[in-house]
C-alpha cells in the first residue's frame, strides 16, 4: 500500500491520483457519491494537486466504481456490505 500524508495512490483511467482512504471519508463525502454529486465527491476526496487530471480523464460512472474499489484495495479496506446487526439470543416470551 502506498500512503503518502494521509493519501492512498489508485488508478482512474489507467492514472495514479491521490485520494483519501475510503475508511477516512466524512458522511457529507459519502453522500455526494451515492446521490451521484461525483465531481463534488471527487474536489472533496482527490489530493488538490490531482484534481485537474481528474477533470481532464472525465471517467465514466464504471470507472469511478473501479477508482474506489482500488482505493479501498490500496487502503486494505473492504467497501462490502456490513452484515448488519446480529440477530437477538433471547426468545420472545409467550404469555
């Protein structure tokens, strides 16, 4: 894994850009990639310096998929699914 103050290295568009850990982002950062705000998304995450490139390679939605699953890969995270809440030990009482 490469960090480099605070950044992992992931690949758009066969380009290395600096972003912040998946595991780093805020929840505002997190709700402008699921309301599909991706520009937004990516000002707020890419390393300032990188962020034109960004704009020049104007990726596909596949491809900002890829982006963040490398990111977490870089970052040895996991983007799966939590498995929610364990289901209770306890009966329910009859009565």
């Amino acid at each position: 894994m490469e960090a480099t103050d605070g950044y992992v290295t992931a690949l758009l568009c066969g380009e290395e850009l600096r972003v912040i850990p998946p595991g780093q982002w805020r929840q505002s950062q997190q709700r402008l990639l699921n309301m599909g705000q991706i520009d937004a998304f990516a000002e707020a995450v890419i390393h300032p310096d990188d962020i034109d490139l960004y704009f020049e390679l104007d990726p596909t939605n596949e491809e900002i998929g890829e982006f963040v699953a490398d990111a977490a890969q870089q970052a040895g995270e996991s983007l799966g699914k939590s498995r929610g809440p364990a289901p209770s030990s306890r009966r329910t009482r009859r009565r």
